[in-house]
C-alpha cells in the first residue's frame, strides 16, 4: 500500500514538475513587453542625445521602439506552451501603427514649386509621400523599428532653407498611444 501511495505521489509531482516547465519555457524564451516610448533618429545616427543630425546624401529618419514591460501587459495563462526559440525575444502586446506618421518641420520647404508652410505635415503631401520609402525593420526581435527614407528623385525636387530644421515626428499604437519626438536636422545636399 505505502507503495502504491508513494507511486501515485511520484507520478503528480513528476506531472506538476513537467507542466510547470513547460509553462515556463515561455517566459525563458520571450516576454511580454510593450512600446512605451519611442526614439527618432537620423538614418545614420545611433545616439539620440547627439543633435543635430546632418543629412548629406541619405537623408532619412529611423524610428525606433525598444520592449519595455513597465507601462502595459496583457494577463496571459497558458496551461502548456511550446519551447522553439532560441533568443529571448519581447512579444509585443502593442504595435505602431504606420497610417498615423505624421511629420512636419519649423521651416518651409519647396517641393516641385511647392511651398509647405512650416508645422504642415509632409505625409500628407503626394509628392513627399511617393518619393519616400517607409519600410520596417523585422529582422531583430528586441525593437520595433521604421525607417523613412528619401528617394534620390524626391531630394532632386525639395529646396531647403539654410541652418538647423527641427523636425517633429508624430505616431500612434494601435492601443491609442500618441508620441511626438522632435530632432534637429541639418539638411547639406
């Protein structure tokens, strides 16, 4: 009888046990995170904090959301989940939502005869918006990232004034989050 008992104790601890790695393989593999904040940065500037950016022949901006699990989490319980990763990567609850880029600057700009006013926003221009590319970045699975890039044949159509532009960047997430990052830029063409 004792036996018995000590069988059956084995097999729901061993079954506990079993259960209660597989649960936790989740969490050795990825975690819940969320965009909180973003960065916006020049094509080819990797520090924030160094302003201003100069824009020579690419010109472009990198926007960038990095896991942060402080400001929103899901609840989630899975019972048995699957281990297959072999990086601990973030699984995002929230996501930019790219139809909301907005970005202006303090001064004008031409574009093909064009003027825009300064604090207008160019996504909502045709002839900025054909001659840019946004692409996001999916290849690394610890940031979000986007970049928007000008087309040579756009930077051909736009005339700067001289100095330093300041640059305002507007998106939201798809669980109605609003950020606005400001960046000086230097346009020298």
């Amino acid at each position: 009888m004792k036996l018995k008992v000590l069988f059956i104790f084995t097999f729901i601890l061993t079954i506990t046990i079993i259960l209660t790695a597989l649960q936790s393989c989740e969490d050795l593999f990825s975690y819940n995170a969320s965009i909180c904040d973003i960065e916006l940065t020049g094509l080819n500037y990797k520090y924030p904090d160094v302003q201003p950016d100069t824009m020579t022949t690419t010109v472009g901006l990198r926007v960038t959301a990095y896991p942060n699990q402080s400001c929103y989490i899901l609840p989630s319980f899975n019972l048995i989940s699957t281990c297959y990763a072999t990086k601990k990567c973030a699984n995002w609850q929230n996501e930019i939502m790219q139809s909301s880029f907005k970005l202006s600057f303090d001064k004008q700009v031409i574009i093909s005869g064009d003027t825009i006013l300064p604090n207008t926003d160019i996504f909502q221009k045709s002839n900025f918006t054909s001659g840019i590319e946004v692409k996001k970045d999916d290849w690394d699975c610890n940031y979000i990232g986007y970049t928007i890039t000008f087309g040579s044949d756009l930077l051909n159509q736009m005339t700067f004034e001289q100095g330093i532009y300041n640059a305002t960047f507007t998106c939201n997430t798809n669980d109605n989050r609003t950020f606005v990052k400001q960046r000086q830029i230097i346009f020298k063409l």
